[in-house]
C-alpha cells in the first residue's frame, strides 16, 4: 500500500550509503514518510586496508525492496561517492525519474583503525577521500540540482561523535569528520539564500559493521590508554528489569529518527548546526 499524508509526500531523497546500516535505515524512514529515494552504495570492497566487507549487492537489493514494500519509487545504483561523474550521473537520472530533489542524507563513510603516524598512505588516503573528499563530491553533484528545481531543502550530512571530539586510534577518520562539519557549516550559508538548510549530525556506538568491534577492542588492549578519551557506552534510556539501563550499541533506526527530523518541516528553523545523537554521552 502507498504511503500517503506523510510528511514528505511529494519529496525527493538522495541517500548514499544506502545498502545497509544506518544509509537503509534513513532510506526506509524517509519512504515511510512518503519521500521517492535515489539510493546509492559502493557495493564492494575498495581498499584492503578496510579490513571489514562492504557492502554487496544484494544489501543493495534487499534496501530497494524494503523501500518498495512501503510503497515509494526507488532509483538504486552502485556508485563510489569518490566518482564525481557517476554521481552527476545518478542525480541527473533521478531529477528526470522524479522531477525534483529535495534531502540528501550524505551518509557513506569508512573506517580503520591505528596510529596516524604508523599507518600507510593509502589507509590515510582512503579513509579521507571517502569521508571528506566524497562528502564534497556528493553536495558538488547534488546541490545545483535542489537549487533548479526550487523548492528548498534539507541537507544531512553524517558525521560522528569524532567529529566533533578528537580520538586516538583514528584519528584520520577523526579529522574526515571534523572536515565535514566545515563542509556543513560554510555550505548552510552559501545555500541558505536558496532555501535550502545544512546539518551535521554526530552519532555514537551505531551496531553496525563498520565499527568492527574487534579491531576496535584489538586498540584499546595495546594502547590501554587511549580509553579515557572514549566516551563510554551509551545508556537505553529504558529501564529493563528495575535496572538504570543497560549500556549497550545504538540502533541505526534511532539515528534515523533524527534524520527524519531534520529532512522534514519542523526543523525548518535550524541550519548549520551539529546535533549529537548519542544518548547524552557528548557529556562526558
């Protein structure tokens, strides 16, 4: 059954990322809404040292008949967010399928572990083009087209709780997200003349493959350290059991729920601004 009365009907959503993890999630919430989704991912491995799988094609499938099932028009394709063509290409294919384009959730992202002055180039280098150089390449790819079709919008642009708090261990994905917030901050006043609203969103302990706990925890055991400058686990903020709450991963669903937000009519007061999404454990 089509989702009407939603309150996206009629808009458009270009997510990329979107095969799996928090990029599916956005994907569904906004179609639940009642936004049409352009939806991106890589869809296969780019760099060996991204030492956990990408996603497949399959997740990339699977994304699309979820989207479906709530009764939207999706336009999927496989794309690399560091191929500036290819999504020029795919924005101008869904502005023709669609007429219009309204959210971007930049969403793609890559991380890796160790210390920036023992990794190599090319694990500096990737984690950096894919996290800052192909956040760029997806506002440079898709903004003219949200400016021609004059409607306004929504820019969401992921960060991380790294984003906006350095940590050792990662630091070139922390400085990737730092950057991007440069990227909301300067872009939500170049565009706002147009309408249009740019935000930084920075969530923390998501349960998806890409933290890949076990090199996370293989850091932390060798450099014991670097611990206090985590945050710890976020509390549910559901009792269970009598129990304060239990500490325990964030589900990309909740991120959603911001992203929903965000792209909708009742954040239309707020732009360039960076919004923890992590329970409260920016406190710390």
């Amino acid at each position: 059954m089509t989702a009407t009365g939603g309150p996206l009907d009629g808009r458009v959503a270009f997510i990329t990322g979107a095969a799996r993890g928090q990029g599916r999630a956005h994907a569904i919430r906004l179609a639940n809404d009642g936004a049409d989704i352009i939806a991106i991912d890589v869809c296969g491995p780019i760099s060996e040292t991204i030492t956990y799988p990408l996603a497949t094609s399959e997740e990339l499938a699977e994304t699309v008949a979820a989207v479906e099932a709530t009764g939207r028009k999706v336009l999927a394709r496989e794309v690399d967010i560091r191929d500036l063509a290819a999504l020029q290409q795919v924005v101008a294919d869904g502005v023709e399928q669609f007429g219009r384009l309204d959210i971007l959730v930049a969403n793609a992202g890559v991380l890796s572990w160790g210390r920036m002055f023992e990794m190599s180039e090319e694990q500096w280098d990737t984690v950096i083009d894919v996290n800052l150089n192909g956040t760029w390449r997806t506002v440079r790819a898709a903004v003219p087209a949200m400016i021609e079709a004059g409607n306004g919008g929504s820019i969401i642009i992921v960060s991380s709780s790294a984003g906006t708090k350095a940590t050792p261990g990662n630091g070139h994905y922390s400085a990737s997200k730092h950057g991007v917030v440069a990227i909301t901050n300067a872009l939500a006043i170049e565009v706002g003349e147009f309408g249009i609203r740019v935000n930084s969103i920075h969530p923390y302990s998501i349960d998806t493959p890409m933290v890949e706990k076990e090199a996370m925890m293989a850091i932390f055991t060798k450099y014991p350290q670097y611990l206090p400058s985590f945050s710890p686990m976020p509390y549910h903020p559901v009792n269970h059991e009598g129990k304060k709450g239990l500490q325990e991963f964030m589900t990309a669903e909740e991120v959603s729920d911001v992203v929903a937000w965000l792209a909708c009519d009742g954040s239309a007061t707020i732009s360039g601004s960076q919004i923890a999404v992590d329970r409260g454990t920016a406190k710390y």
